[in-house]
C-alpha cells in the first residue's frame, strides 16, 4: 500500500515572473503537492507522516517570504528542496498554475510540473 499526503488548490499571492512588471503587483498562483512516504502509515501518530501544514510552509517559506523569483520551475525547486528534508517522503510532486501569466494570445491556463524521486 502507498500513502501519498497532498494539498491540493493551495492559492497564495506574490510577486514572480519573467518580466520585471510582473514584480510590480501580486498575481495568484496555485500549488498542488503531492507527496509519497516511504512506508505506509500504521500507528496514529503524526511524526510518522508528513504534516499538511509542512506543504503549506514550503510554499509560503520558498513563494511568498522571498524576492522575486523569474521561473516557476526555480519555485517548484526550492519548493521540493525543503519538503524532500523530511527523510520520510520517497516522492514529491507539484504543479504551480499561474492563471494570471502574460500570455501573447488569450486562453490556456500556464502551469509547470516537477517530479522529484529520492
């Protein structure tokens, strides 16, 4: 059996992106994390597991706590570097959405994935 602890729509505001305007004002972005344990959780204890809350301070310590950042992809790495500390995840998946992205064309949402395997 596989126990994955996730945080699914985990929306936040913060100044990231490409361009320097987008440093400018606070546009959303939108985390979903995945994370996989090494073993199944069998006793009713939560230092055996990974914490939601865990999942939400990486996003606020790594997104909303730091300067501007000009890639998602450098986000989601910073993202996974302080959840994979927690010696008890073998896995780590994000996607980060930013539904307000400057896109030349209108439609599409733009997003990043990133898996991470111990």
């Amino acid at each position: 059996m596989t126990t994955r602890v996730c945080l699914e729509s985990y929306s936040v505001m913060a100044k990231h992106g490409a361009f320097d305007h987008e440093h400018e004002k606070e546009q959303p972005f939108i985390f979903s994390i995945w994370a996989t344990l090494f073993t199944d959780v069998e006793h009713d204890d939560l230092t055996k597991t990974l914490d939601y809350g865990d999942l939400q301070r990486a996003v606020i310590n790594n997104v909303v706590e730091v300067g501007p950042v000009r890639l998602m992809e450098t986000l989601a790495a910073n993202i996974i570097t302080e959840i994979a500390k927690n010696p008890l995840v073998e896995m780590i998946e994000i996607r980060i959405e930013k539904p307000d992205a400057p896109l030349p064309f209108d439609g599409g949402l733009p997003l990043v994935e990133r898996i991470w395997t111990r």
